[in-house]
C-alpha cells in the first residue's frame, strides 16, 4: 500500500512526462507570449509616434494662422502707405487714373 501511494504522489516523474509530452504545445504557447509582447510594444510605439505628429500639427496650425493674420494685416492699405512713405511714394486715394492717347 505504501509502494502505491509513493508512486501516486511521484510528482516529478509525472511532471516531467507530462512537460516531454507536451513541450511542442509549450513551444508553442512560449510564442504567442514573446508575439503578444512584441505586439504591445509595437502599439506603444505608434502611439507616441502619433501623439507627437499631433503635437507637431497643432503648432504648425498656430503657425499658419499667426502667418496668415500678419499677412492680412500687412495688405492693408494703410499699412501698404505706412511701409512706402519712408522710400517717397504716396498712394493717395484719389482713385484709378484714366491714360488716353489723345
């Protein structure tokens, strides 16, 4: 009774049969974990790539409409006076000129 009880409770004869028979399904569990990390950390990377194109896109934006406003402000045409009075020309406004060959 003792032998069979011994036998019964021989863990690691069992544990190891039962590891050897089944190692390629281990194998094979073994790679799906290193693709689900390898996968993880590949999302993680689009991510902070993402994150930062975002960023760059926003201040490129700012930028943009910083530009645009200035550009506005300077096609005035009191600003168009303002920036040729210190070379000499004066742009009244007294309207277009008519030129006839007469």
């Amino acid at each position: 009774m003792a032998n069979k009880l011994l036998n019964a409770l021989n863990v690691s004869q069992r544990t190891t049969d039962f590891v050897f028979g089944n190692f390629a399904y281990l194998m094979f569990l073994g790679f799906l974990a290193i693709i689900y990390i390898a996968n993880a950390h590949f999302a993680e990377k689009g991510v902070r790539k993402i994150q930062v194109l975002q960023k760059e896109i926003k201040e490129l934006k700012w930028e943009y409409t910083s530009i645009k406003s200035e550009t506005m402000y300077k096609s005035m045409q009191s600003q168009i006076d303002e920036s040729l009075e210190p070379v000499g020309l004066d742009l009244e406004n007294k309207g277009p000129r008519v030129i006839s060959d007469e």
